[in-house]
C-alpha cells in the first residue's frame, strides 16, 4: 500500500523537486503539496497523512509552529526540509528525519528507507 504524502514548501522549485522524487519511489503517493501553513494546517485536518514533507521557513504560520499545532496521537511521519540546519533547534526532536535543501535523491532514497 502506498503511503500518503503531503509536501509544505513556499518554494515552487523545492516543492516540484520532492514530488518528482516522491514519482521516483513506488511506496508514496503526493496526496497535497501546498506553499504556506496556513493551507497545511486545513489539509492536515480534513485529511490523514503517512509522510509530511514541511520546511521550516513558511509565510504566516511556519514550520516549528505548524509541528505544535499537530496531535502527538497522529501517525504520520514529520521529514523537516530546510536550507537552514541552523534554525532546527528542538524542532528535530518532534521530527522523524530531516533533509537538507537542495533534496538529493540518495538522501531522500535514505530518510525514506529509514521511514518505511
């Protein structure tokens, strides 16, 4: 069974690039892709996801505030994908991995392997 994906990235690049790597593992499916949290966060509520993709930096409602915001009782997976190691802080703790921008495949091959 494929597992549902939600990709959270206001860089149209960055989104498109997750999802073509998302097209390249025959385990996920991009369900959503959506460029601020406050999309996110409405999607997230009215749909069940295995794999959220979320960067950090979003306009209004940004990555660290978008992960309180989730219930620690859902079951989908937290990978945290950001340019800015430097900003994660103890957002990485409520994550299950993290990618660093630009997304290659052999690290997106290996988070997803380490999830699935």
């Amino acid at each position: 069974m494929k597992k549902k994906c939600l990709i959270v990235d206001d860089d149209l690049i960055a989104r498109k690039s997750l999802e073509r790597l998302c097209h390249k593992m025959p385990h996920l499916q991009v369900i959503g892709a959506c460029a601020d949290g406050h999309e996110a966060l409405s999607m997230l509520e009215n749909q069940q996801f295995d794999i959220v993709f979320l960067d950090l930096d979003l306009p209004g409602i940004d990555g660290k505030q978008l992960l309180k915001h989730l219930p620690p009782s859902q079951s989908q997976h937290v990978v945290l994908v950001t340019s800015k190691v430097e900003r994660l802080n103890g957002a990485a703790a409520r994550a299950a991995a993290v990618l660093t921008k630009p997304v290659s495949h052999e690290q997106f091959k290996k988070v997803i392997g380490q999830l699935l």
